[in-house]
C-alpha cells in the first residue's frame, strides 16, 4: 500500500461567509494542489472538503498521513466523535445535533477505504505545507468574495 502524506486547511470570511480549501499530496517526491471554494459555507465545512476532496483524488486505496490544523476535523476522527455520532444518527453526546452530516459521511467512506492517520499542526506557524495550503484557501475564498 502506498503511502500518502496530505496537508489540507480551509477558509472563510464572516462563517458563514465566502470559503475556500486546499490541499497538497505528496507521494514518492511528487506534488499534486487541489483547491476550490464556495460562496456560502463555513469554515468547518472547507477544514472537511480539503479532506474529502484530497482523499478522493486517490485513485487507489492507500496509507493517508493527513496534516490539519483544525482541530475539529483531527480530533473527531482520531478520537472516533464522527463514528459515535454517526452511530448515534448524527447526534453529539450532549444531545445536539451534529453539525455537516453529510461531510462527514462522506469523509468516513473515505477512512474506511484508505487507512487514514491525523495529525495536528500548529495553524499559521512554521509548517511550509500548512501554510502553503492556507494560501490557497484564502485564495479561493477570495475569488468568492468579489
């Protein structure tokens, strides 16, 4: 199984506002950037759709090291919140509703097909990929906001 390092960071102004995301694969010294956005969203959902959106373009399952900084994302996977409220019908355990079910469903079908590991980074900081990432967001949901 091939082995994938992907860094993904999303955007928004005014959540909900105008957003964008991206994200960077590396594999075996190869780079591929993806990016997009909305006119509409919220930050959350373009932290979600950089995820989705890289491991989609996989053409193959594989072993995904993902790099976020939005703890959102990192910590309702690694920490198994997005299955138990999954499980629980998209119902948190203080008994409010999930927010962006359909996100994360998809981004569940996803973990299942690719072995995924999460990490946190330091948003803003000093990682290159990180921050490039966030260059793209902020560029896309520029280009919603005109």
């Amino acid at each position: 199984m091939k082995t994938v390092e992907i860094y993904t960071d999303g955007a928004c102004s005014g959540n909900p506002g105008p957003g964008g995301w991206g994200a960077i694969l590396r594999y075996n010294g190869a780079e591929k950037e993806l990016s997009g956005g909305e006119a509409q969203t919220t930050n959350n959902r373009m932290e979600l759709t950089a995820a989705i959106k890289a491991l989609e373009a996989l053409k193959e399952p594989c072993a995904v090291e993902l790099y976020s900084d939005s703890k959102y994302l990192v910590e309702a996977l690694e920490k198994g919140w997005a299955e138990s409220w999954r499980k629980k019908g998209w119902v948190k355990a203080d008994k409010k509703p999930a927010l962006n079910p359909d996100l994360w469903q998809r981004l569940l079908e996803l973990c299942q097909k690719h072995s995924v590991s999460c990490h946190w980074v330091k948003g803003h900081a000093e990682n290159e990929f990180n921050n490039r990432c966030d260059a793209m967001a902020v560029a896309m949901r520029d280009s919603f906001a005109r």
